[in-house]
C-alpha cells in the first residue's frame, strides 16, 4: 500500500511528475493550471530540481526543452490561451525530439473564455496545434489517481518514443480534491530514454537505420551534436528538398502511429451487451459512468466507452464499437470536436449523437440520462 | 603559427551560408580565438541560436549546438543552464533575434543576471528574410518593409541591457576584430549576464539599399564610427556627433546570479531537511 493522501487534480499531477522522476519544471502563472506550478516550485527545490517561473509560455516552453536536453525529464503546465503559447515550441521538441511533458488544464475559450469553468474545446488543438504535420501523444485522465498514474505514464511514453506527451484534463478534475494513493516507488514503471551506446565519434542524433526512435546523448555528455528545427538528415545537421525529410517525418507519425498498442489506453464499462454506447473522456466521461448506472439500474442497456488515450485516437476500438451499438453518444464540453473522429471511425454503422456544452457548467448525468433515453 | 580554426570546426559543415562580404565570418573566427585563449574544453559549452543569418553560427562548431525558434534562443539557454549551471552557455542572436521577437527574453534575461553570454550580431536589419527593417535600423535607413526611410526608431541595445540588469555591457565591431575577442573573454569570464553588441555589415540586403559602395565600404564606416570609450567619453559632446563608444561599456561586480542565488536556496532547504531528519 502506497501513501493515502488528499489531494487536488493539479497536485496529483505534480505528484505524478515527481514519482516519474521530474525534476525540471518551466511555467507560467495561469487558472485553472497554476496549482501545479505552486506544488513544483515547493517541491523541485527540496529535491535539487529546477523550478522555474519564466516571462510568458513561449519562454517556459523553450526553457523546458532546453532542461530536456540536458537528461532532465521536464514539465509545464498551463492552460487555453497560454497552451497556444506554447505551440510553436512543441513542434520544435516533437521535430527535434526532445521528451517533454505537457499538462493543458482546459477551460472554455477561445480568448480569455471562461478561465475559470471546465472546457474541452482545445482538445483538436492538442493534436494540429502546431504547424506542420507531427505526431501527438495526448493522455485524458478523468479522476484525481489517473491524474497521478496518467502523468507517469506521460512521462514514460514521453521518454521512449522521444516526443512531447500532452496531458488534457478539465478544470472540475483539476481542482476537484478525491482521496489518492501514492504508489511506493518501484510500483508503477518508470522509463528512461533510450542511450547510445556507441562512442561519441560515431553517434548519429538522428540515425533511423536501427529502429524508429533513435538514441538520446544528453548535451555535455561528450556527444557534442547539433539540434535544429530545420529538416534535419541523420547527422542532425540541415537538409534542403531532400527525400530524406518525407521519409523522416513518416517515421516521425510512425513513433507513434506503430505503436498505438502500447499508447492507447482506454475503460470499457458495461459495453458488452450494450444497445447504447456513450463515448466520454475527462469531466464528461464521468457523468457518463453516472448516468449509464442509473439508465441500467432501470435495465436500458447503456455502456460507456472512456478513452485514456485520446491522441492517438482509439480508432480500431470505435469501429469495432460503431459495429455492435445502434447509437453512440458522444458528450463534450464543445460546440463538437471529439464527436467528428467518432463519427469518422464509425463509417455510418451506427448512429452519433452529439451533446454540447460550452457555458462554464459540466454536462449533467441527467442530461446524458436524458439522451440514452430518447434514443433507445 | 597561426590559429588553427579547425580544432573547432566540424568536419564537412562548411562553406557556411554567409554571402560574400558578410562579416559574420570574421565574428565566427573572433568567437572560436576567444574560446581557445580561455581553454574551455568542448564539452563543456553549449551554442544556442535563435533564427536568422547570425543564428546559424553554431551549426559549424563543434560544442553542443541548438538551433531554436526565431528570438527564444535565451529561454532555451535559460533551461539549460539553470539545469546545468556549471557548463557555459553562450547565446549567438540576431538584432532582430534578440530585440524584436525576443526582446521580452533578453529583458528577463538581464533582469535575472544569469550567468549567459549573449552575443547580439547587429547588422542593422533582418538578413535572413531579405532586409525589412529590424528594432536596430537607425532612422532614415531604406529596409525592404520601410522603402520611403524607416520611419521608426533604433534601440540602444547596450543601454536596453544595462537597463535591464545586465552586468556586463560591452560592444565590439567586425571592424576590430581582434580588441573584440578580448571583449567575448570578458564576457564568457563574467559571472552574470553580459551582452555583447557586435556592430556588423549585411551588404546584400542592408549595405547595398544604403548607398554602401562595396562590404569595404562598411568595415570602413565602422572604422571611422566607433571608437574606444575611454576616448569617446574625453571628447566634448559636438565632438561625438555620429560616433558611438566600442569597449566594455559597463560592469558591475557582485551582482546576484540567478543560478548561483537558487542553488543556494536548494543547499539552504537541504540543510533544513536534514536538520528535520
Ligand atoms: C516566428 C517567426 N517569425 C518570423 C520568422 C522569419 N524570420 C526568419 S529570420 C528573421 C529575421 C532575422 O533577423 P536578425 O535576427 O536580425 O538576424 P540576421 O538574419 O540579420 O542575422 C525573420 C523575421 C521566423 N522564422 N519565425
Ligand atoms: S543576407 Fe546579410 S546577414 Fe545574411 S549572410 Fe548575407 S550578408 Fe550576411
Ligand atoms: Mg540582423
């Protein structure tokens, strides 16, 4: 048995960090975020880290990928309008890749929105938030443990594919306090990059010829080699028109895309003879699990479907879903995002319905309650 | 004997991308005597660059190199050495670089003192992106985006560091050559933040729309423009008309250095701990 403690969405995530072996955190004062900047800049400190409060989220972004390239395993967090800060140097770690972990509390928006209510209208950003094609790995946990068990994991996939992992969760889970266990070290794995192993006179950053994610050499290891946001060939050094930049950005979107087994994760609940399926992440999929206990409790066939992995997107699990409900109903905190790769994994083998919501307050069980009722 | 530049330059990287009569060649040779007169080892340092004509330097030598985003170069630099505080960290920036887009981080960055060397390469213009004007184009100068005269003001990029917080300020030319790779010694030596305004020529896209005969031409316009603080600060004022001082400019001693003061937090909360234990 770990440690019981209470704590709040966002210090889960601080926590998780720590047990996943952070020790570099950059960030920039935001709501509904901030909570996890506090906890580090107590915390890092204590423990030798770097906690750092740069000038906005462009610089918190650049100082963590700098971290990163030191072997430090690095954190920001933010939310809305300084997640769309950070973009440009997301996709500069994603090309040069550099593990990174990124925690988006989201609330409603665009602009200022509602800094202070829920929201799940960034979630299309934390996959094309960038410019340029990338990979995107973007965890959704929905509940203060999976906070703290999802940053680890975070982490993990971070530092073994060599590519920013975003995690997204809504302001209700982030600062709602649920009663969590710290798992003993040892317990939950925690994964470090993979190394060269050859001399430094022989590294290539960028060599592809052995495996999709290359060897890592932290900078001031006596590797001494070039990053840059420019195409790059094996070398690390820049390449112009080059075939070598098509065939380097599919393995890029293959990291991830090959490797969807062991990134997507996701909770079936009472799907197996389910008529009705409702497919919810975060805040939502929590009301969900509510109202598909109650409508069952009445014997409506209803189940849920709550993806932890959202990026990349669980397709093979809503095609097979698609094929045996006749309704999948898909609740977000938007005026509709996530229902779209829903709807494109179903291929009109069943039928999608929406709920939306975008006025600072959750979706209601009763309001799914409401939806599963009318459909059946 | 004369140098040998090879030592720090990797196998195969050059020709670099500079045009014939840019003056970022002579800086990159300037850099590279400085480094070897102090002996740093090689893996001891790191390059970090924004974006720009300057900001490719750090591609040809061989430390560890990062080639970052157009003016974040110093936030970067920032990760790395507070991860790192005992490794130097040298900062190779464009005028437009490090005072339009990155201009909020070079402010923080004199602000927090740490211990980085910034090397501002001020040609007076956007190179890279074909000669718009930049925060540096002195008024009146045709850029590509200002085709009637720029309309707008310069600024005083060592007077911008100094009153930042930076505690080392000095400003060399391409011109001078060898009194600047005294000046970047200097500068990697200080412990805190020091800035190092290199006055350089852009013939191709700034030279050229400027009535700028030949590259000559504007190594000789610095020769006659800059001159030695000291002397700069004996001449009466309608003397210095048009001139500027080179040298270093200012330093202060004994300031705060953000790496040396947080770690030294870090010690402070270890002692407590162990006192709790
Ligand atoms: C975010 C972003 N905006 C604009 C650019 C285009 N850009 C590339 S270099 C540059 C200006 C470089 O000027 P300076 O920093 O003075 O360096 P120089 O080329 O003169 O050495 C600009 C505007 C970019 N790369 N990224
Ligand atoms: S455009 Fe100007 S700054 Fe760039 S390489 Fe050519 S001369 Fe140098
Ligand atoms: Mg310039």
């Amino acid at each position: 048995m770990g440690k019981i403690k209470l704590l709040q969405g966002n210090e889960a995530c601080a926590e998780g960090a720590l047990y996943a072996g952070c020790t570099f955190f950059a960030g920039y004062p935001i709501t509904p975020s901030t909570e996890v900047a506090e906890y580090m800049a107590r915390r890092l400190p204590q423990i030798g880290g770097v906690f750092l409060q740069m000038e906005d989220e462009i610089a918190a972004m650049a100082a963590v990928i700098g971290g990163a390239l030191t072997g430090c395993k690095s954190l920001t967090a933010t939310s809305g309008p300084g997640f769309s800060l950070k973009q440009e140097n997301m996709g500069f770690a994603m090309l040069t890749e550099v593990p990174c972990v990124i925690v988006n509390v989201m609330r409603g928006g665009p602009s200022t929105g509602v800094p202070t209510g829920p929201g799940q209208s960034d979630i299309m950003q934390c996959k094309w938030g960038t410019h340029g094609d990338h990979p995107a790995i973007c965890l959704t946990p929905a509940y203060v443990q999976e906070i703290f068990s999802e940053t680890v994991r975070a982490f993990n996939l971070s530092e073994k594919y060599r590519t920013p992992v975003i995690i997204a969760y809504d302001e209700i889970v982030g600062h709602m306090r649920e009663r969590i266990e710290i798992s003993d070290p040892g317990v939950l794995p925690v994964v470090q990059r993979p190394r060269p192993a050859c001399p430094p006179a022989e590294y290539l950053p960028y060599d592809d010829s052995k495996g999709d994610v290359p060897p890592m050499a932290n900078f001031f290891e006596g590797y001494r080699y070039h990053v840059t946001g420019l195409n790059h060939g094996p070398d690390g050094f820049p390449v112009n028109a080059s075939p070598r930049i098509h065939t380097d950005e599919l393995r890029l979107i293959r990291k991830v895309d090959s490797n969807r087994a062991d990134i997507v994760k996701f909770e079936e609940y009472l799907l197996e003879d389910a008529e009705v399926a409702v497919f919810a992440y975060g805040v939502s999929g929590r009301s969900a699990k509510t109202a598909v206990n109650q409508v069952r409790s009445e014997g409506v066939k209803a189940g849920l479907f709550r993806p932890l992995t959202i990026w990349p997107f669980p397709e093979e699990q809503v095609a097979g879903l698609s094929g045996r409900v006749r309704k999948i109903i898909v609740p977000e905190l938007s005026l509709g995002q996530i229902i779209h790769e829903v709807d494109r994994c179903s291929k009109g083998r069943c039928g999608i319905e929406g709920i939306h919501r975008v006025d600072g307050d959750p979706i209601t069980p009763a309001q799914i309650v409401a939806r599963i009722k009318e459909v059946m | 004997m004369a140098f040998d530049y090879s030592q720090y330059i990797r196998g195969g990287k050059l020709p670099h991308i500079w045009c014939p009569g840019c003056t970022y060649g002579i800086i990159f040779k300037s850099i590279l005597r400085a480094v070897d007169s102090l002996k740093l080892p090689k893996d001891d340092i790191a390059m970090v660059s924004g974006i720009g004509c300057a900001s490719r330097l750090p591609g040809y030598v061989d430390f560890n190199t990062l080639h970052t985003t157009h003016g974040r170069a110093l936030p970067f630099a920032t990760g790395i050495k507070m991860a790192k505080p005992d490794k130097h960290v040298l900062v190779v920036s464009g005028d437009g670089d490090a005072t339009a887009i990155g201009g909020n981080h070079f402010i923080h960055a004199c602000r927090r003192n740490i211990d980085l060397t910034v090397l501002v390469f001020n040609n007076y213009i956007y190179g890279m992106t074909g000669g718009q004007y930049s925060p540096a184009t002195p008024t009146g100068h045709m850029a590509a985006t200002m085709p009637y005269g720029n309309v707008d003001s310069p600024f005083d990029i060592p007077a911008l560091a100094k009153g930042a917080g930076a505690s080392f300020v000095a400003r060399g030319t391409a011109f001078h050559a060898t009194a600047l790779d005294k000046l970047i010694v200097d500068a990697i030596q200080h412990k805190g933040l020091s800035v190092v305004e290199i006055i350089n020529a852009c013939p191709t896209t700034h030279g050229r729309r400027n009535k700028f005969k030949s590259p000559t031409d504007m190594l000789l316009w610095m020769k006659d423009t800059f001159m030695p603080v000291a002397a700069f600060e004996k001449l009466p004022p309608e003397k210095t008309a048009g001139k500027f001082p080179m040298g270093v400019l200012y330093r202060k001693e004994g300031v705060p250095e953000y790496c040396k003061t947080y770690y030294g937090l870090v010690e402070r909360l270890k002692k407590q701990g162990e006192g709790r234990a």
